[in-house]
C-alpha cells in the first residue's frame, strides 16, 4: 500500500471516529466525559468565524461547509442544520467529505 492511500485511509478512520463523538459528545454534554466535552468545546465558533466559513462555503469551499458541519452536530448537537452542511461539503468537496456526509446520515438512522 502506497504512502497516500495509507494516509487517506486514517483519514477516513479519523471521520469515522469524530462522528462517533458526534452522538456520544452530545449525549454526555454535562458527565464525567471531560476530555470529550474539552473536545467539542475545541470545535466552538463565534459569530464572526461562523460567518466567515458560511460565506466560504457559499463560495465553494467544501473545508468550511465541514467546518460548518462539526460545529452544528458537536457543539450544537443540531442534526438537521449539521446533516445539511455536511451534504452541501459533500457536493463541494471529494471522496472524504461523501464519507463523512454517508457516515453522519448512516448515525441518524441507527437513532431510529
């Protein structure tokens, strides 16, 4: 195996991961769960980057459109705006961003 694709494949082992964290982080928001609240919290925006990465997005931006996505699913724990900025990151970018959108939609309907 090639030095990139072994790259690419902790790539997808590390989004596979952080949307795991998706739904744990917003289920133990207020537990002994420190390290993965410290975690969340290092995902947090303030208005002006939320801003900036939405008009980053608009214009194309498939890292800000996922920047976006994290935010809303890990802090917010917003699965309806979180699932549409990561669709729209998909539509951006490449194979990665459909990984973490198909990963993020496959964690929805293991809720129901």
């Amino acid at each position: 195996m090639s030095k990139g694709k072994a790259l690419i494949g902790v790539g997808k082992t590390m989004t596979v991961a952080l949307l795991v964290t998706v739904m744990v982080g917003c289920v133990s928001r207020g537990s002994e769960h420190e390290g993965k609240i410290a975690l969340i919290d290092s995902l947090n925006l303030t208005a002006a980057e939320r801003q900036m990465l939405e008009q980053r997005a608009a214009k194309g931006d498939a890292a800000a459109a996922s920047s976006l996505g994290n935010f809303y699913a890990l802090v917010l724990c917003d699965d309806a705006v979180a699932l549409r900025w990561y669709k729209r990151a998909a539509a951006l970018g490449g194979k990665q961003e459909r990984e973490t959108y198909e990963s993020f939609v496959s964690t929805l309907h293991d809720d129901e």
